[in-house]
C-alpha cells in the first residue's frame, strides 16, 4: 500500500535544501516532487509518516516548522 503526503517546510532555503535531502533518503519514501522554491514537497511512501517522526529528522536541518497534509 502506498501513501501520499504534502510536506511544507519553513525557513531559509538552505535549510530547506538540507531539509529535503533528509526527506529523500527516507527509507519510507519512494518518490519526491518538490516545488521550484523548496518550501513544498509531494511524497509518495510506503508506509505513513507522522510529525513525530518527522521532528527529530529535521530538527538539525535548522528548518523553523514545517506542516503535513494528508491527501
């Protein structure tokens, strides 16, 4: 079964940049379209994720917040 997730992200863009590649080499994660800015990010997964998950993953990549939408 597969799962599909909007993830944006907040704050300056290399934090973004470091944010996404933490993102992409999820083993969860099967594909990733990202928007031309950075700050949204399309996710198709094997199995679901959740924002307590995603917290500790991303707190090092100096992201200010970031939001989930189930689709």
């Amino acid at each position: 079964m597969t799962f599909c997730l909007t993830l944006l992200l907040y704050g300056p863009a290399d934090a973004l940049e470091t944010a996404r590649g933490i993102v992409e080499n999820m083993p969860q994660v099967r594909r990733v379209d990202c928007s031309a800015d950075g700050m949204q990010m399309r996710l198709l997964l094997s199995e679901r994720l959740g924002e307590n998950s995603l917290i500790p993953l991303l707190a090092p990549s100096g992201v200010s917040g970031f939001r989930l939408i189930d689709q």
